[in-house]
C-alpha cells in the first residue's frame, strides 16, 4: 500500500486532486481512499489532505502519519512552520510545486519531482487551482497510476471543454516535471510536530534562499495585528489612470485594507487577502485580480 500526504492552502484543489486520485487509481483496478482534513476554512489557510493506494482492500481510515510520498502544492507553507516533512522515511517522494533551484535539506527523499504547476495551469486553462498540474506531475513522479486513467477522470469530473482543459494541463506537467533521484540520508528531525499552532514551537526543517518566499506568517486578521496578506493567491491591482478615489471599494472591503491618498487608491498587501470584492464593486473599472507573485506562484 502507498500512502500520500498533499500539503496546500484553502483554494489551491489539494482536496480536490486527493479525490480524483482515487477515481484514477479506480481505473486502473486499484483500491484508493481520500481523507481530507480541514483547519481554518478560508482562502489561503492551510489545508491537508491523504490517500492510500493498493492492490487490496484498505481497511486503515486514519489520517495518513508516515507518506511513502509528500506533494507540496505551497512551498511558502514553510513561512507558517508547517513540517510537510513529518513522518517521512529515508527512501520517500517528494513531489513540489515551486520555482527556482531546488532547496537543499531533501536528503531524506530517494526522489523529487518539481514543476512549476501555477505557470503550466496559467499557460494551458487559466487562472484557476493547480490541481490538475500537480496530479499530472504525481503520476509522472511515482508511475503508482497510468496518465491516460487521470486525464479520463479529470474529464468525468469536469465534463466538457473544462475536462479537456484539465487533461491537457496534467498531460503537459507531465511532459514538464524535472525528476532527481538521490541517495536518501536518515534525519531524527524529520519527526517534529506538524504545526506550530498545536504543539510545541520549532523552526522550519529547510531554508534556501534560492526558493523565492514573500509571504509570512502566522495569520488571523488585521486587527489581531497579524499578516493575513500570506492567504493570498491573486491580488488586486489598481489603474491609477482609472481611478478617481470615490472610495466605493474602501467601503466593501472586509479588511479594511484600503484607502484613498491624495484621490488615489493606495492598498496595503500586507493584510489584504485577495478576496476579490472591490474590483467587483468599482464603478469605474479600475481594479483587477492578477496572480500573487511568489515562490508557490
């Protein structure tokens, strides 16, 4: 049996690629189960989710402790102290989401697969979740389930011209996720407590500066004087021509993020969410939502 752990935040899909896992495995006449696992239930908070794959029954219902394989939909999760390392076991998969040179302190893992998912996804459908990407760049990673059964069950979930989109999108991560292969060296850190929230603090396991992270953490809201900027994945962008500080937006916005300087709109990304409400309340047009720039993005 191979049990899998997907790290991510709250509208990133991880949920969602842990359930059409199964319907792939499904078809090629395997037994798979789906457990997901839910923290804060807003956009951008963390959110886990497991699944085991065998060729018998699976009697086990639990959360998954020890992965055989770990996939990161958010390398900044690191900024929230959350160990997606727990539990691993020299010899494991790693498969990423993120951009830039891989970082070091991966020893314990035999093999990694990494791929920037958002720009495959951006490229092939759109602005929307990577959930397709990274199930395309599982199965190229593990070989545990054929591609032709995944892009089959992305097309049942999503009929129509979406379920074609989909398809491509893990049809092309597919063709595109780097593979290493190394020899994996024990670690005693490896099993530290998944979050800092519940458990005894610690630091994070990896630090690279070559993995590009702006966001921090933890969050709550603003007026907890925390940085709820971190749940972000898109942001709004003003058109400073357009613009002419009527204030509308300021006075939807649930975070009080926003104001007007001088008849201009200035907005502060440390705390704004990227929840999408004032471009859709501007009168005259002149925000919009544009991808969150960062090392998950």
């Amino acid at each position: 049996m191979k049990e899998l752990a997907f790290y991510g935040r709250g509208g990133q899909g991880a949920v969602t690629a842990a359930k059409i896992l199964v319907a792939t495995c499904l078809k090629d006449n395997l037994y798979a189960q789906a457990v997901p696992s839910f923290g804060q239930e807003r956009k951008g908070a963390p959110v886990y989710a497991y699944s085991r794959i065998s060729n018998e029954p699976v009697a086990a219902h639990t959360y998954v402790y020890e992965p055989d394989c770990v996939v990161v939909f958010d390398w900044s999760l690191l900024d929230l102290d959350i160990n997606f390392h727990q539990g691993v076991k020299p010899g494991n998969i790693l498969v990423a989401n993120f951009t830039g040179s891989v970082p070091q302190g991966l020893s314990q893992y035999a093999k990694i697969g990494f791929v920037d998912a958002w720009a495959v996804t951006r490229e092939v459908i759109g602005n929307v979740p990577p959930n397709a990407a990274m199930l395309g760049a599982l199965a190229r990673t593990t070989g545990w389930f054929n591609l032709a059964s995944l892009k089959e069950a992305l097309q049942e979930a999503m009929p129509g011209r979406k379920g074609e989109l989909n398809a491509a999108c893990a049809q092309t991560t597919y063709e595109r996720t780097s593979i290493m292969r190394q020899c994996p060296v024990a670690k005693e850190s490896l099993m530290l407590p998944v979050l800092k929230l519940f458990t005894k603090g610690h630091q994070s396991l990896m630090t690279s500066n070559k993995v590009i992270i702006k966001r921090e953490g933890p969050y709550a809201t603003k007026a907890a004087n925390v940085k709820t900027g971190a749940w972000r994945q898109v942001r709004p962008q003003v058109d400073l021509d357009k613009c002419n500080g009527c204030t509308t937006c300021t006075k939807y916005c649930p975070t009080g993020i926003l104001e007007v300087v001088d008849k201009k709109l200035v907005i502060d990304y440390t705390y704004c969410k990227g929840c999408g409400i004032c471009p859709t309340v501007c009168p005259r047009q002149a925000l919009i939502m544009v991808p969150e720039e960062g090392g998950s993005k």
